[in-house]
C-alpha cells in the first residue's frame, strides 16, 4: 500500500477515535449539569480568594476574610454570602483524626473526619437540602486522646 493512502487512512482512524472521545466528553458535560450537587448552582458566584498572594502576611490575614465577607454581602443584589476552607465543587477535603470519648477503635478502623472551615450562613447561602452533621465552630472542639 503506498505511502499516501497509509497516512489517508491513519488520519480517517485519528479523527474517529478523537470524535468518539468529543461525544463521550460532551456526554460527560450534559450529565454534570443534570447531576444534583447537593446545593442550588443558580445564580451562584464562586472565588477562589488567596490573600497570601497579594501580598498579606500571616497577622494581616486574619482580618482579611470579615470586612471582604462584609463588602461582598452589601452588593446590590446578593441575597447571601459566605465563605469555605474548601468550595463545594473542589472535591478535596481537610482530615483530622475523631476519638470517641470511652469507645476503642478497631487496629485498621478509619478514625478520619472531613472537616470544613465555614462562616456563618454558608449551609442557607447554598440552599443546601440536607447535611449529616453540621458541627458549630467556637462550640465544639475536636481534642485529641489523653
């Protein structure tokens, strides 16, 4: 078979496999906006906001995020704002290890818990449906074993 019709042919195979792949792609994208994220996508804007990069140090940080939360929130036309550790779709989580107080873990037991540093509001600002356990920050504290 002469050079010509071999590229023709390799090209022919090429562009079937990458439009197979862009229909499987495009698939994919119907079925994440059909797909139910646990909280109301509509009209929701999210940023990711790193004071550290513009230049703040550890002090400053501190009272970075309340007078931002606050100036977000006086935009006209926001009915909530709040702030996360970790956004809703980011799909990561911080962990830290749970002793129960008088229970004893089994020696491969997982003892993770996912934890995620929210203000005030942040469950209504999503219109959240359910949560298996919300715990309220300055009111409970996680301790390690004695």
């Amino acid at each position: 078979m002469p050079l010509g019709k071999v590229l023709v042919v390799s090209q022919v195979a090429l562009s079937l496999v990458l439009v197979v792949g862009a229909g499987l792609f495009v698939g994919s994208l119907l079925n994440l906006k059909t797909m139910d994220a646990g909280f109301n996508r509509e009209d929701v804007l999210l940023a990711n906001v790193n004071p550290a990069k513009a230049g703040y140090n550890d002090a400053q940080r501190g009272n970075f995020y309340r007078p931002l939360l606050q100036s977000a929130k006086r935009i006209p036309g926001v009915r909530s704002a709040s702030l996360s550790r970790v956004t809703p779709v980011e799909g990561g989580a911080m962990s830290s290890l749970a002793f129960v107080e008088g229970y004893t873990a089994q020696p491969n037991e997982d003892k993770s818990v996912y934890v995620n540093n929210v203000s005030p509001g942040y469950f209504a600002t999503g219109e959240r449906q359910s949560c298996l356990a919300v715990i309220l920050l300055n009111r409970t504290r996680l301790t390690r074993p004695k």
